[in-house]
C-alpha cells in the first residue's frame, strides 16, 4: 500500500473486479476504471455471483460494494480471506454508509481499504493504483523468494550429504568403542563449514573440520571443492601435518584472492592415548579428563589453506586417554557477538564449556553449549561443533 | 540456531505478520498539540511503541532526516512547509519515495484529498480522527512495509551471494591469456559463445594443458539447474584437475572421472560430458564422450561438415562404464565445433537424436567463413534464428579452428 514509484511494475494488465448490486454503480465504476487505464474490469451484482466470478478468474483487485442482496460485501471479505492463497489479494469496501461501525466492521472482516460513496474518481483511481502496485511489487518479490527457496532447499540437502551419516557414526562409536556427537548449522541455506570422518588404514579416526571464509552459496561451493579434494586423497600412513601440506597445495590454485578456509585433522590413536593433529588456523581445540576443572587449550596456530601454497604445517599432540574428551568447534561459536556487542572469544567459550563438561552424555554435553551460546547472542556465521569421549 | 530468515511459508499467518509492527517507528505530524496527543494515545493504546512528533513540516523533515521512521501520519494545514510540501519533498527523495505517508484530511475536502493523493501520499485518514480506521490503516501499511522490507532484504541478500557465486563461476573459466597462449604453442584458436541465464547452473567447460603442442578440453553439462547443478559442476571441475596426470588419454581420463564421480554424486545426479586432446604436430582430436553432444567438424575445403561419435553412458551412471576413444582428423583449416546439451535440445526436430543432424546441416555453411570470429558469429545467429528466444538454460558452443597457413603466428 505504500505509495511506491516501480515504473518496470506493469498494473495495465490487471484484473479488477467490481462488485455492486445496483448496474448504475457497476457501470459507473467500470467506466471510472477504465478511463483511467485499466481496461480489464470484471462486474458481478452481488456477494454470491462475486465469490463464483473469483473462483472462475481471480482477480487482482476487488472494488467491492457492502450493503447487497444475497450475500453481503461483509461476508465476501470473510470467505475470500479464508483462502490463504487470498490472504493479500487487494479489497477495496465502498459503501454511502460512511458509519465508524461500518469501516470497523469491513476492516475486521479482512477489507484492505475503504473508498466512500459517492465515488470520487482521482481517489479511487489513485488507490487502485496504488494497491496494484504494491500487490505486484509483492507477488515479484514472493515469486523470486520462493523460487530461491526451493532451489536452496535442494542445495542444502546435498550440503548436508557432505557431512558423515549417522550409520558412519554410529559405526565408528561401534567399532572403536568411542562416543561422539557433532552439531552443524550454516548461518543460512548454506554455509562454508564442513567436518568428515573416516578411518586410516590403522582403524584409527580421522577427524577433519573446515570452514571457508565466508558463508552462503559461494563459501558452500568451496565446501563442495574441498570435500571433492579429500576424497580423492590417499590416507594410508595418514600424517595430519602431511595431509594438511597436500591439501593447501592442491586447495591453492582452486581458490580466488582473499578466500581460504581455517582446518583442523587429527586422527584418534587410541595406542598411545593421543590426538595427534595439525592446524591451519582453525579454533584452538578443548581437551579434558574426568577430574579436570578445566579444558586444556591445544595449539592450532598455522596459515589457513588457500593462502600460500607452500605452506608447511606442524604435528601436534594433546593427551587423550581412556576417559578423555575433546572439543573442537568452528569459529562461528567462539565468535558469536554477545547481546552486549562485544565478541565472546575463546575464553568466553572455555567458560561455557566449563558449565558443560560435566555431563557426560555427548549429547546433553553439546545441547548445554548450545544453547549457553544461543542465550548470549545470535549466530551470525556457521557453527560447527564436535565433541569425541574416550 | 535457527537461521537469519527462516525458509518459512511464503506468507505467515496473521497472527504472526502482526509480529514486529509494534517496534515499527511512527512519526505523528501536526501543529495542533491536542491531536499529537489523541493520536499518540490512541496508537499506544493498541500497543505501537515508538512515536514520535513533529509539530509542523520543517520539524518533521528534520526528524525524518535523523532517523527514518517506518510510516508518518500528517496533517496538511500546518504553519510554514504544510503537509503537501511536505510529501512533495519525501516523494522527491529516493531515500523516503517508498515510506508510508497518511495523510488527515476532512471527508468533505474533496480537492484536497485528490491533490494529497496527487502528490504521492499513501493514504487519507479522514478528520475527525476515528480510532478504528486510524488503527486499521496504520497496521496494514506497516504489515505491509514489514513483509516487503523482509522479501527485499531475502532477495538483496540472495542476489549477493549468488552475483559472488557467478564471479567464482566466472574464474573457472579459461581466460584469454590462455586462448593466446595455446594460439602460438599449437596453432589452434578457441572461440566460445556461451548465451547465459541470470541463474547459476551446472554447464562448464575448460582446458587441461597436459603439453606444449596437445592440450585438453572438456565440456559438462550437469543434470538439474540452478545452485545444486553448480554445487557439482565446481566439484566437477575440482575432479578434472584433480585427475590432470591422465589428461594425455580422453579414454582412460574419462573412465577415472565417472569412478569420482559416482563415489561423489548422489542417485539421480549425472554429467554429461566430452573429453578431447587436441593434438597439433599429428593434426588429430581424440576424443572420448559421456551422453555429450556429437562433435561437428568440417574438414577444409569441404562443403558439409561431419558428425564425430557420442557412445559413453553419462559420468556418474555406473562405475562399470567404458569411454572408447575416437579420433577425427584435425588438420590445417579444420573447424570444430562443440555444443552442449542445450543446444540440442532447443533445436526444434522431432527426435533429439536427430538434434546433431540438424546443428551440423546449420552449422556448416557457418563454418566455413573465413575467420574464425566471423564463423562463430554467423553460427550463433543462425542458431538464434531457429531457436528464438526458446532456451531457457545456458547454451555454450566452443568453436576450435586449427591455422591453415602453415605459420601458427599469422592470423
């Protein structure tokens, strides 16, 4: 309704349909209408031949009369508006009743707006417009929305494919007697966050997290690249410093100036109770036992991928015996901005994990970081998280 | 967690859509403080939060400078800049042409009620003020501007990460420096011509320079459109580069492409695609094929242009698949031409098997132009001729043309 200059929006074309019982009216406000450019007027003579003539054509624009026989304008806008596809179909009431009742009345009833009687030809034309205007201006708007939707919808089922099934957890919790839970939530459709799990030729887990500058479709299309890279990369006698080098070294000439992405990979060597991994950049990973008051911090500097191909990357090791659990996350989590407008930062997430670690199922342990986080502030970057009890 | 706008229905229920209108900023124009205060308390009462007042037209263009309220009620008669002026100067700025502007005006004034609506206002509360029409008028002009701001800022936000998406497309591409490069290495010169839609979509070509004097190019064309096509066609491209060691054999590069491929697709998602080497010291194009378009080529001299094979099963259908492959014969002035699936399939003939029939039949006359750049134009006009304006995905054709004269630098 609001007054909006769109030039490209084509009103001309619109199907207006007036509603009044009296043909002098009718004809009155057809030949109104079209004078003043809107040639494609519909008439109907009271409530009933009205909802008939909608159910035939629907109209874009209904001039709709209040007092008639049969069925009045009152009960038009209700039955129209019980249709949820009419739910903004544009109503104009007139009515010589110019009443505060009336208007009250036609309004509850689902009225759009109100002309009064006797007609006067520059508002009505003016308001017709302006209620044609913003009606297309609406429908082009839902149109490009819901196509974008459905198309992002399918991108993001295949976004999550990505990501390991539940079988491929459930099997690796099975086989190396292992519990492990993990959350991921892109910002919007799609993200550029992603985690894999698989098993070298030792049985052992690798665990990988990424996540791309950026986010969206084109941060998800690097995810895509990435996970295309990793699965054609041979993982016997894995070496994470190793793998890493490789992996920036073919991730390099993929990606354009100022894009890379942050990524941790460790595999799980349960023989001699260690995470070994290495780090591009990624969020420094938690480490606890049963007892600790607090997680331990491993170091995850490094040069994120993308940046410079001959980069050169540094094993790491964090205790993790029987018992022990690790944390990793990306950094949409540790850098949520708070209601207070300040970033929480690593320590801000410690401490949150500090009111967590107790739980020992994965699960709630997750679930209460979470929602911790949910409570702080708002997610405006993907979040992945992933905690692995021994 | 849950996302910035949430992919809900299309339109929310009407409980929902009053959700966020109460926050909506409302400025209350009007030299007369007894009015401000009986509008004001009126929408307070209904429960709108921020109001704000001016009391008169220069105040209230002042206040809607600072701060951009998201509807303003205005009186007209007001000392110094009255509310017509006032309109007239929202109306004149861009920045405030789509704000809501009520204007009060007495039932009876008709020629006021005309001139307001001339000068852009938005709608007319009729004096005296009654507080159901005040009420209504307000909440479906502010629902409104919510749902469109909300369906704005959707598509402003989709449209950028989708124009970033396209640029990255774009990189993919071959550039021109390569065009020049293998131009004096092999003699060979590539045009393309690609009719793109706005949408992004699962059509890529490209080179692999495996040597000096034979390179390799491709053209997929993935199954499905728009954002999941180009999720597979960059996972595509990654694939190829990937396998760039094999390059130097269509036959064996192509078997080992649809192995990845059928690791990485899901059930239902195929490529199609065609591989060949160009190799200029023996003047040959080998070439191995996945459910592609059959290549066209016109030997020099000749009049009508041949048809090369297209046997494979599509990349990603079965890991079992074989891509035999074959070789035409690319000597000096020989032209090629590669297309993709669209193409076919928008040329008007019964049976789209018959499709490459009738692009050669077009084709060939084309290709026979003197210049390389002159064949690629009268082809892609002579395929919009019969086409029209009837394809709906992109349609890309790469033209190759192998030097006749025997120096590769002239041209």
């Amino acid at each position: 309704m609001t007054g909006m200059s769109f030039a490209s929006v084509n009103i001309r074309n619109a199907r207006i349909l007036v509603v009044d019982d009296n043909r002098v009216n009718r004809h009155l406000l057809v030949a109104v209408l079209q004078r003043g450019g809107f040639p494609n007027v519909g008439m109907a003579e009271d409530g009933i031949d009205a909802l008939a003539k909608i159910e035939e054509v629907a109209p874009d624009l209904i001039l709709l009369d209040l007092m008639m026989p049969r069925m009045d304008g009152f009960e038009v806008c209700r039955q129209v508006r019980a249709n949820p596809a009419r739910r903004d179909l544009p109503i104009l009431v007139q009515s010589s009743l110019s009443s505060s009742d009336d208007r009250k009345h036609a309004f509850s009833a689902g009225a759009t707006d109100f002309v009064t009687k006797p007609i006067n030809a520059t508002e009505l034309l003016s308001r017709v417009r302006i209620h044609l205007e913003n009606q297309a201006l609406l429908r082009d708007l839902q149109g490009y929305r819901s196509r974008r939707q459905t198309e992002l919808a399918l991108a993001r089922s295949m976004q999550e494919r990505l990501l390991p099934p539940p079988a491929r957890l459930a099997q690796a919790r099975a086989d190396l007697g292992l519990s492990l839970s993990a959350h991921f939530e892109p910002s919007s459709e799609l993200g550029g966050d992603f985690w894999d799990l698989r098993r070298d030729d030792r049985d052992r887990l690798i665990v990988w997290l990424v996540d791309f500058s950026g986010h969206g479709v084109g941060a998800a299309l690097n995810t895509f690249r990435l996970h295309a890279i990793l699965r054609q990369m041979d993982l016997t006698n894995f070496d994470p410093a190793e793998h890493l080098r490789e992996v920036n070294e073919r991730v390099c000439p993929l990606l354009r100036n100022g894009q890379f992405a942050t990524m941790l990979v460790g595999v799980v060597d349960q023989a001699n109770d260690t995470f070994h991994y290495a780090s591009a950049g990624a969020p420094a990973p938690m480490m606890w036992q049963p007892g600790d008051e607090t997680p331990e911090f491993g170091d995850s500097s490094g040069l994120p991928v993308g940046i410079l191909a001959s980069a050169r990357y540094e094993n790491r090791d964090l205790a993790l015996p029987l018992g022990g659990r690790l944390f990793l996350y990306s950094d949409g989590a540790s850098e949520l901005w708070t209601s207070d407008d300040t970033v929480l930062g690593e320590e801000g997430l410690l401490e949150i994990v500090q009111g967590q670690m107790h739980h020992p199922d994965d699960n709630r342990f997750l679930d209460g970081v979470l929602n911790s986080l949910a409570a702080l502030g708002s997610f405006n970057d993907d979040v992945t998280a992933l905690v692995l009890t021994r | 967690m849950s996302a910035v706008m949430s992919p809900s229905t299309p339109v929310a229920d009407p409980e929902t859509r009053q959700i966020g209108i109460f926050d909506c900023l409302i400025l209350v124009v009007d030299d007369t403080e007894f009015n401000r205060t009986l509008i004001t308390a009126m929408l307070r009462q209904a429960g709108f939060l921020r109001i704000q007042h001016a009391v008169d037209g220069i105040d209230a263009l002042k206040k809607i400078g600072d701060e951009l309220p998201d509807l303003v009620i205005l009186d007209i008669v007001m000392p110094g800049l009255d509310g017509f002026e006032v309109c007239r100067h929202l109306r004149a700025d861009p920045r405030f042409s789509d704000l809501p502007v009520l204007v009060q005006t007495a039932l009876s004034n008709t020629e006021d009620r005309n001139k307001a609506f001339q000068l852009g206002t938005t709608d007319l509360i009729t004096k005296p003020i009654d507080r159901n029409e005040l009420l209504a008028r307000v909440r479906i002009h502010l629902e409104n501007r919510v749902l469109i701001q909300d369906l704005q800022l959707y598509r402003a936000r989709l449209e950028s990460e989708l124009g970033m998406a396209r640029e990255m497309y774009n990189h993919l591409l071959p550039t021109p420096a390569l065009f020049d490069q293998i131009s004096r290495d092999s003699g060979v010169r590539i045009r393309h011509h690609t009719a793109v839609s706005s949408e992004l979509g699962g059509d890529l070509w490209g080179i692999i320079p495996p040597s000096d004097r034979r390179f390799g190019l491709y053209l997929l064309d993935m199954t499905g459109t728009g954002v999941s096509a180009a999720l597979n066609a960059f996972r595509m491209h990654t694939v190829l580069h990937e396998l760039a060691h094999l390059a130097g054999d269509p036959s064996r590069f192509l078997g080992e492409v649809n192995v990845r491929a059928v690791d990485l697709f899901e059930s239902g998602e195929r490529v199609s695609v065609i591989y060949g080497v160009v190799d200029s010291a023996i003047g040959t194009f080998t070439y191995a094929t996945a459910a592609s378009g059959r290549p066209i080529l016109l030997q020099c001299g000749n009049v009508v242009a041949e048809l090369g094979d297209s046997d494979g099963a599509s990349v990603g259908e079965s890991a079992a698949s074989a891509f035999p492959a074959h070789v035409l014969q690319f000597g000096p002035g020989a032209r090629l031409l590669l297309y993709n699936n669209a193409v076919a399939a928008a040329l008007p003939v019964e049976c789209i098997s018959l499709a490459p029939e009738a692009l050669a039949e077009l084709a060939a006359p084309a290709l026979r132009s003197p210049t390389l750049v002159e064949a690629c134009a009268r082809v892609t006009s002579a395929l919009a001729r019969v086409v029209g304006d009837r394809p709906r995905e992109d349609m890309t054709l790469i033209f190759l043309a192998k030097d006749a004269l025997p120096s590769p630098r002239t041209r």
